[in-house]
C-alpha cells in the first residue's frame, strides 16, 4: 500500500504501512533545474537534519512524529503517521478564543525547543498538527543548533511574517498570543530581549520606516 | 480573485495618455502610456559608474538632472504626442536613492505646475510588478521580485501586495554586483556574471542559506570574494555563485506557490532578465502547473513605463497627490503601498 497524500515544495508525502503501522515516506525528490551536486548535498543533509531534529525535539518535551528509518543518499524519511488537523487551517475556522489558546500552545512548544538551543526554522502553521489535544510540530528539515539571541528572534520573525501574509488582519492577535505562550516557558527579562531583538530585525527590513 | 479594475471602464469611451518618470537608481528614464494598455514611447539614459565601482548617489543624480529635459522630451516625440494630451504626469516616490528620487519628484513637480497636471506618486516596487502584469497579461500571480533593491516575493491579498519571502539581508542584484565589482566589473554586472558563467568547467560548494520563506546573500557573497581573491576561476565562481543563490530563489519561489497555490507565477525587475534563473523559475512553475512569464528584457531594467503604467493605473482609482505635499520616501515597503485599483 502506498498513497501520495502531499506533493509539497520541497517533499512528496506517501501513506505507507510500515510494519503493520500507518507511516509517512517523505522523499525530497531531486530538482531537475538545480545544479545536481548541489540539489543532493541539500537533500541528504536535510534529510538527515531532519530525523536529528525531530528526535532531538522529542528529547525536550515537545511531541514529534517517530522516526522509523532514514536513508539521506536517496532523501527519504519514513516516519510516524500523525492523524489531526493542520494548525494553518484550524486558525482559519476556529473561534478567536481557540485560535488564541493554539496560539500560545505553538509559543510553549517554540519556547521549550528554544530553551535547548533548536532553531526550527520553518515556524509557520502548516508545520504543527493538532492530534489528541497536543501540538505535534514537523518539517525539522531546516533545523539548527544555536545559542544567539539573533538566531532566536530570526526563527520568531519568520513566523510573524507568515502569520501577517496570512492572517492579516488577526496576525497581532495571534503573534501576541504566541510570545505569551512563550513567556509562560521563559524567564520575562529574556522575553523581554528577544521582543526587542524582533523588532530590531523588523527595523533591519528592507525599506523598512526608518525611525 | 483579485484582479485589476480596469481604467476602461472608469472612462467609458475617453482614451486617456500619461507621462512617468523614473530616476530611484542609476536610470532617469521617462514614458507615455495610453490607458488601453499601449506603451507609446519608453525613454532611458543609464548613469553608468567607473569600471569597479557601484553608483555614487550624487553622481548619478548629476546625470539625471543633465538627462531629464532630454529623455522627457524624446519620450513625448516617439509617442508623437504633446504636454497638452497628457491627463497626468506619474514619478517614482520610492524606494530608492534620495538625491536620485529628488531630481524625478522636481522635475515632476515642474511640468505638473507649468500644465497644471495632476500628478501622481508611484512606488517603484509596484511599478515592476504592474507592468510585468501588464505584458503577461496575468490576473492574480505570485510575484518574484529581483533586482538591485529588492528580493522579495509576493502576492496581492486584501488591498496591498503581502510579502511572503523576502531577503533578510542583501539583494541578489546587490549579491551579482558586489561580487562584480571585486572581479572589476561596472555595476550593473548581471549580465557579464552570467557570460562568464557559460564557460565553467565545475561547480564550487558555496553557503546556501534559507530560513523559512527567507533569504540570506551576505554568507554567500564573502564566501565568493575570498576564494575569487585566493586565485579560484572567476567563470567557475560566477557559475557557482548564480547556480546557489537563483536555486535558494527558486527554493523559496517554490515554497511560496505550494503555500498560496497561485497560479500564475511572475517573475520581474532587473534580474530577471538573467536566462538562467528564467529557465529554472520556469521548471519549478511547470512542476505546479502553474502559467509562467518572465519581464521582458526591455521593461526588466528599471524604466519610464513602470511608473507611466502604474501611475496610470492609480490616477484612474483617484490616487494624486498636490504638489506642495508631493514628497519622495527613501524607504517605502512594498507592503505598506494601497493599491485601489486592485480588488
């Protein structure tokens, strides 16, 4: 049994069964347009990234798929099959009440990976999954280590860029109820800094308002 | 959908014609427009600085102060029109060079007092991305934006064009000119970057750095100076160097279309006229069944047109500006510009 259930950007998703489990093969599939040493250097190491990162992530309390079985020379990670509904679309129907509460759980989980120094790097809502009542994060493909407060506050500012190109309107809403999630793991004087840190970056911006 | 109201149907039967001007960068250049779509005349003259350097704010606003007289009135004579025909005169507010943005904002102001025009602020950004529009003859695309300003990828959503990507650092025409300029070379140096490319003989590992829906150039750039400076092939660097930072642009491009799932792919400003990242934007579009089109070379260039069309556009939605509260806006986010005249 094997089923394409997502033919994203980066990776082709198959349901597969997996000594009698339900599992997801993830192939990052070679891109014909890019220069090819360079397209296999980023798919193995991503491949391989990615089953450090989730395993490492799980070791600090935050829930992730298991990983099964990896193989970085062909970029294929076969792993657990979480069952639920993306927080990409759950923001988009739920009242503002629910969308505050998963908001600060997605704070909670980005602050305990930040407390042991993982940068996600590819914090958006499509990349947690609501399953039971918890927030299972994915996509560790982009995962690094790192102890800078800059790190820290790029990985937070990616996400409050994808929450305003999405949800316009609620993306203050929602980017506050993340740092409070946040706030709720971190010590407030850290918060405090990685807030200015933000915004420092924010000021960075391309033809940003100068102030 | 969104989509573009078109001036048309504001003025049922009335043909309206319109004067734009650019000058943000290194190009005065100045362009009447006829509001069924018809770019008249698109005039330019391109400050060019010495062999090794970038562009000298105020030299090149000394060239555009010596060129705009010239440049306007060519622009009006290959049209085969008069100052009397135009219903208003458009010029670029920003982004940009501050001297530069300030000889097209008084020169613009002249010509709208002397002809008592209305005269209308455009964001140059939204001017790439409209006459792009314009010529792919697109409804609602997700935009890539390359050019020695910009680095940014968007798509219009609820009055303004959202940014879902963009550089948190350097631009890739500033990644393709700085190594240039360490080679030698005048800016703007894409074009040479992408001849000597065509004779590599390997591909050199290079930083690569994506982050999110996010660029960073500047690793890669410092990584390309110094092997260029320890002796490595200058046609091997500029191969590798185009190869890693168009594939993280098509990366993120890539990224950006599965998450908005447009499909229209655009892609606009300077550096689009490189054929390489042309081709490979054009493979990631055909993966997604998504209709592609690239600027043409003529219009890829910062030029009259992009803001004569644009400002033709706003000026039909109400936009202008009195000239005693006309001003020129160094830094100007694509994404904090209206956009009326798209729903």
């Amino acid at each position: 049994m094997e089923k394409l259930i997502k033919k994203g950007a980066e990776a082709d998703l198959y349901l597969i069964d997996w000594l009698d489990r339900l599992a997801v093969r993830k192939v990052r599939v070679p891109k014909p347009y890019f220069q090819p040493q360079l397209d296999l250097a980023i798919r193995s190491h991503r491949t391989s990234q990615e089953a450090l990162f989730l395993r490492k992530a799980r070791d600090c309390g935050v829930s992730t798929p298991l990983v099964y079985f990896v193989d970085p020379k062909k970029a294929e990670l076969i792993m657990q099959y979480i069952e639920g509904e993306r927080l990409k679309e759950a923001l988009l129907t739920r009242s503002d009440d629910e969308c505050v509460e998963l908001c600060r759980e997605m704070g909670r989980v980005i602050a305990h990976l930040h407390s042991h120094d993982i940068m996600h790097s590819d914090l958006t809502p499509s990349n947690f999954i609501i399953s039971r009542g918890r927030l299972v994060a994915i996509d560790f493909g982009l995962s690094f280590i790192s102890k800078k407060l800059e790190d820290k506050a790029v990985d937070l500012h990616l996400l409050k860029g994808v929450l305003i190109s999405t949800y316009t309107e609620k993306a203050d809403l929602y980017f506050n109820s993340v740092l409070e999630g946040y706030s709720s793991i971190h010590s407030e004087a850290f918060v405090n800094t990685l807030k200015a840190k933000i915004r420092e970056i924010e000021r960075r911006g391309r033809y940003a308002r100068v102030v | 959908m969104s989509g573009v109201k078109f001036p048309m149907s504001l003025y049922s039967k009335k043909v309206i014609y319109g004067l734009g001007i650019e000058s943000t960068a290194h190009t005065f250049g100045a362009s009447v427009v006829k509001s069924t779509g018809e770019i008249l005349s698109d005039v330019k003259s391109v400050y060019t600085p010495p062999e090794g350097s970038g562009i000298h704010p105020r030299e090149a606003s000394r060239h555009h102060a010596e060129k705009a007289a010239s440049v306007i009135e060519e622009a009006l004579k290959v049209a085969g029109i008069g100052a009397n025909d135009l219903s208003f005169i458009a010029y670029s507010a920003g982004p940009g060079l501050g001297p530069c943005l300030r000889v097209g904002a008084t020169v613009a102001r002249a010509f709208a007092s002397y002809f008592d025009l209305p005269l209308v602020p455009v964001n140059h950004a939204v001017g790439h991305i409209e006459i792009a529009i314009l010529e792919a003859g697109f409804s609602d695309p997700l935009v890539l934006l390359v050019s020695g300003g910009h680095t940014l990828i968007s798509a219009h959503s609820k009055g303004r064009w959202r940014i879902f990507g963009e550089t948190l650092d350097i631009t890739i025409g500033q990644l393709l000119d700085q190594f240039g300029r360490a080679a030698g070379f005048a800016s703007p140096a894409g074009r040479k970057i992408e001849e000597l490319a065509k004779s590599a003989k390997r591909y050199i590992n290079l930083p690569y750095t994506v982050k999110g829906n996010d660029v960073q150039f500047s690793g890669l750039l410092t990584a390309a100076k110094s092997l260029l400076a320890s002796g490595e092939s200058l046609e091997d660097l500029a191969y590798s160097l185009q190869e890693t930072g168009f594939a993280m642009l098509c990366e993120v491009t890539e990224r950006a279309l599965a998450f908005t799932e447009k499909r229209e792919l655009l892609v606009t400003g300077g550096v689009a006229a490189n054929q390489r990242l042309c081709e490979m934007l054009n493979a990631v579009a055909s993966r997604h069944n998504t209709k592609f089109s690239a600027i043409s070379s003529k219009y890829a260039g910062d030029c009259g047109a992009q803001i004569a069309w644009t400002g033709l556009l706003a000026y039909c939605a109400g936009v202008s500006v009195p000239v005693e509260k006309s001003v020129i806006r160094q830094s100007w986010r694509l994404d904090l510009v209206d956009t009326p005249w798209r729903s």
